[in-house]
C-alpha cells in the first residue's frame, strides 16, 4: 500500500489518463532508475556545497527521459533546491538564444513551496531574509531603514560579480515595492525575468534601457543563483529537455546552438555557475549522429562516453548516461504499481486489484504494444493510459464491468503521438 495522499494520488492519476507525465511522486512509478539515485544525490550534494555539474541523459523514444528529469527534479526539491525545466523547440525556444531559455528558466521555475513561477517569490524571499538578518544583528530592536539598506548593498555586491545591472534592478525593485508602486515593480520583475516590451518608465526608475539580451541572459542566471543561494535554496536543477530537435533545425542555427551548449559546459567547469546543475535529454540520434553532437567535434569530445559495453556496467558518473528502453517485463511492472496506486484509493480495492489483476495487467501490455508493431519501447505512454481510462476507472465505476469480457482494445489515430503513429501499421488504426 502507498502512502500517497488523495490529493497526490490524483495528481498521477490524471496525469496518467491526459497521458503525460506526473510532476510529482515518481518514485511510486520509477522502474529501472533506481541505479541512478545515489549518483544523482551525489552531484546535488557536490552542487548544494557551490559546484556544478552537467548531465547528458540519451534514450530513445519510450524509454523515460522526461521521466527522469522529472524524478531528478522531485530529489532536487525534496532537498531544497529550485529547479526549471526548459523545452527546446526551433521557433520558440532556440537554444542559441539564450534569452530566451533564461527567460523559459524563470516562467517555469518552481521549489517545494512555490509552482511556477516562483520567480518573484524567490525575490521577495531574499529580500525578507535580508531584512531578518538585519533584525537579527539590531540584537532583537526594530532594524532601521539605514540598516537594512547597508546589509542590502552588502548581499548586492555579491550579486554585483555577475552582472552590475541585476543589483541596479534589485534595489529599484525595492524601492517600488516599499512606495507601493505595484506597476514599477511588476514592471522590473518581468524585466529582471527576461520579458521583452518592458515599460520604458520602469526601466528608467531603475537606470536600464535595454532588454535582455543574449550577453545579459547568462549573466543574469548567475544572479538568479545568488539570489536563490540567499533564499535558503542550495541551487538551481535546470534541464534542457528535447534537445534532439537541433537536427531539424537550419545549418547555421544548429552550429550556433552546438556551440553555445559547448560553451555552457566550459563555463560550468570553470566555476562561472556556483549551484547549476544542467540537466540535457535526447536521443542517441542527437548525441551520436552527423546532425548532432557529432557535427561540432569539441562538443563531442566532452560527452565522449563508452557505450559499447553491458548496459549493466554502464557508469552513472560519465557525462552522458544512457537509459534502457522499456522491455515486456517493466511495462507490465510499472502497470501493476499504477494498479495498485489506484486501488489504494478506491471504494473496493479488493475488486480493483482481482478483476484486474497482475496476469490481465500483463495480457493488456503485450496487446498495446502488439498494436504498435510489437514495439514495447514505444508503448508505455499509451498503455498507462488505456489502463487507467479504460479499464481502471471503468472498474471501479461498473460494478459488473469485466474487461476480459466487456472491454475489447482499439488505438485511433488521433490519440497516437507522431512516434506512436510511426509504429503502428495503417492496418491496425480503427478508422
């Protein structure tokens, strides 16, 4: 039995019928990662003491990148990190811009207490933990304004090593929000986030002209960094999800973004992001093809991972680690914990766990993937699906529904992802 409240029970389980992946609670649904959580607790530790680390996760389609990055963040904020995650696509978030992700890093950031965007929250957090400081020092008495403002310039100048712009913001912001300028304040956070079209009167208050631009962009997430660290959270789990979509992009952008990753993970070894751990997921395409990694040789060189041994011996520490499609025997486990995941919560879980029992579990697996060419690693997204919709729910509804005699399996065209569509033959789709 787990120990699942309802609320987060039914968070998976809508997850699961919408047919995407839970933000939260994975651990109930992990399968095969488990290897990878003492390494993973490692790097964070290693982050959360002022380091950096970068990962390259590859799997293809079907094998749980996205589940990973999101069960890496679930580890992260169960230790006080904020983390973000970022999809890479050709027309909105090319990689090469990098105002643009960081402006994606703050709309999607979120910790423990906050969802996103937790941007501002972050910011009004260091700011109040200034202020208890200040009071801490005044030994009890009410800080003055002259006080907390000394103590302020003090955590600035830290913040001013990255980017003497963000501090200008920072105090601006301030400043607003104490006069109750909503306007000005609302103004210079969306500033500070990455939003473009930003009030000129705002940005005046505070001494900028400009928006951010791609050489601001970086040096404003070393700030976002600071500012976090002086929030009481040890640093920032950023994944770049997708990345594979580079291949489909032009020539030129696809070498700008190539080298701009590159860059990334030069500048993480040097220490320019104290408490960043860059998290990238794709496919071995991406990372081992000619349209890919393989196309900028000095990129290469720094994901350079053996993978020509057991999948059994692989070494969670190298820069890129591989994650194993599922097979016939995970799919069907990971089916029997989303069972039992719902019958924890049902009226009858007697019912729930006998009538669709581990064997049908089983039978229900090989005929999902039997209708996508037999290929189980592409069936796990729509199985966990037609589980919970078609059988579970009906279930615990009908009280006479018996899915070996009353439910028969279809797949229809328009509720197949374009990989799940390539798998299937156009025999199989119910028209």
């Amino acid at each position: 039995m787990s120990d699942l409240s309802p609320v987060r029970r039914r968070e998976i389980l809508t997850a699961l019928r919408q047919g995407s992946v839970p933000s939260g609670n994975l651990d109930v649904l992990a399968v095969g990662i488990d290897k990878f959580a003492a390494t993973v607790d490692d790097e964070l530790a290693a982050v959360a003491a002022g380091g950096s680390v970068f990962k390259a996760v590859r799997g293809e389609y079907g094998s749980g990148k996205t589940f990973f990055a999101r069960w890496a963040q679930q580890r992260a904020m169960r230790q006080g990190f904020a983390v973000a995650e970022v999809q890479i696509s050709e027309l909105e978030t090319p990689l090469h811009k990098l105002e643009t992700v960081y402006r994606r890093t703050t709309e999607s950031l979120r910790t423990s207490a906050f969802p996103p965007s937790a941007f501002r929250s972050v910011i009004d957090a260091w700011l109040f933990e200034i202020e208890e400081d200040a009071s801490a020092t005044a030994a009890g008495a009410e800080p003055t304004g002259a006080e907390v403002g000394a103590l302020l310039e003090q955590r600035l100048a830290a913040v001013a090593t990255a980017t003497p712009v963000y501090p200008m913001v920072l105090r601006a912001y301030r400043t607003a929000v104490e006069d109750g300028d909503a306007v000005t304040a609302d103004a210079l956070i969306a500033w500070l986030g990455g939003q473009p079209h930003v009030a000129a009167s705002a940005k005046r208050a505070a001494g900028v002209r400009h928006d951010v631009d791609h050489f601001l962009a970086m040096g404003f997430l070393q700030g976002l960094l600071a500012v976090l660290k002086g929030a009481r959270h040890p640093g920032l789990l950023l994944v770049i999800d997708e990345v594979e979509t580079l291949q489909r992009m032009r020539s030129d952008s696809r070498a700008k973004a190539l080298n701009a990753l590159r860059q990334w993970i030069d500048e993480l070894d040097s220490g320019r992001y104290p408490g960043l751990y860059l998290l990238i997921t794709g496919t071995p395409a991406f990372f081992d093809g000619r349209m890919g990694v393989q196309s900028l040789p000095p990129l290469a060189q720094r994901l350079a991972t053996d993978f020509t041994t057991d999948a059994r011996f692989d070494n969670p520490r190298a820069p890129q680690i591989r994650l194993q499609n599922f097979d016939a025997d995970r799919l069907v486990e990971v089916g029997i914990r989303v069972r039992d995941v719902y019958a924890d919560g049902a009226d009858d879980p007697a019912r729930i766990r006998t009538v669709v029992d581990d064997a049908y579990i089983a039978d229900l697996a090989t005929a999902v993937a039997g209708k996508l060419g037999g290929q189980v690693g592409v069936a796990p997204r729509l199985f966990l699906k037609k589980l919970v919709v078609d059988v579970l729910d009906r279930v615990d509804l009908h009280a006479g529904f018996d899915p070996r005699r009353d439910y028969a399996l279809t797949v229809s065209g328009n509720e197949l992802t374009d990989t799940e569509r390539a798998a299937v033959s156009p025999d199989d789709i119910e028209l």
